[in-house]
C-alpha cells in the first residue's frame, strides 16, 4: 500500500512556539556534519530573525518546520528555513518555501531571496529546482547580508550564494 503525501498544515506560528524553533533550527543545522559543514557558532544577532521577521510560518501541530521570512531590498527574504530531519522528506520544505512566495505576493512583494549553500543538496540545488537563480550583482541590502555571513564564518565551510526568485502576481 503506496503511503499518503503529508499535509504539512501550513499556518501563521504563534510567539509561545518560537522556543521550539529554535530546536527545529538546531536539529536541521546538524545534517550540515553530514557534509563536512559546521559546527556553527550561534551568533544572538542572527538567532533573532524569528523575532524580526515579518511573517514565521509552521508546517504541522505541534510545528515540525519552519520557515521566517523579512524583506530585503524591497522583496521578501527568507532568513532561515528547517524542517526537523525526523520530518523531513515529506514535502513540508517545498510546502514552507510556496507558503512564503504566497505571503510575498499577497503583500505586493515582486520577488523572494534567500542565501545558501550552493553545492549542498538540500540547500543551492534544492531551490534552483523550485525556480530561484543565483543572483551576482546584489542591491545593499542583500551586500550586507552576504558580508555579514562571511564575517560571520560561513563561508569558511563552502561557497555560499544569494539567490532569487521573481514572483507571478
């Protein structure tokens, strides 16, 4: 018998969940040892994009994924994306991904960025698949993210890129 796709139950988070999160965040960070990345250090600065964040959207009940979303440079920016890896392959980071192109243009948002890895499978590749492209020529905004993930470390474990994607209205 052929098992059902998950309904991953997309829906707005709620502040008292933002704790759980947090150990979403960490348990999809530790996949990275998987290929050779990290451990990462936590910078309190970048552990605030859920509080920053114009929109935090869960995949299931109680959450199981996450994704935070701002805007940079007058589009929407995905600061972090995690699904727990118990959860994982069952649709939910493509279902978060559409959540938040949704949230983008139902807010007038023309376009989606993002940075990443761009070698690691579910990271470059994965959203080169769902229609974003690396972008070269960054606007301020997106400058002073990357610069701030270099300075940072993170591109101390493989080349990173920022990456966008336009937005039918």
């Amino acid at each position: 018998m052929a098992s059902q796709p998950v309904d991953p139950g997309v829906r707005v988070a709620a502040l008292h969940e933002f704790g759980l999160l947090r150990t979403i965040e960490a348990a999809s960070d530790a996949l990275f040892a998987d290929v050779g990345i990290g451990p990462f250090v936590l910078d309190v600065e970048d552990d605030d994009h859920l509080e920053h964040s114009s929109v935090v959207l869960v995949s299931g009940e109680p959450p199981v994924g996450f994704v935070s979303v701002g805007i940079v440079d007058g589009a929407a920016h995905i600061w972090q994306l995690s699904v727990d890896p118990v959860f994982g392959r069952q649709g939910r980071g493509t279902a978060l991904l559409e959540a938040a192109c949704d949230w983008a243009r139902d807010a007038g948002l023309g376009s989606i960025t993002l940075t990443t890895y761009r070698d690691v499978p579910w990271n470059g590749p994965f959203y080169a698949r769902r229609g974003f492209v690396v972008v070269d020529d960054l606007l301020p905004g997106l400058a002073a993210v990357r610069a701030h993930e270099r300075a940072n470390g993170d591109d101390d474990f493989g080349p990173r890129v920022a990456m966008r994607r336009q937005l039918g209205r």
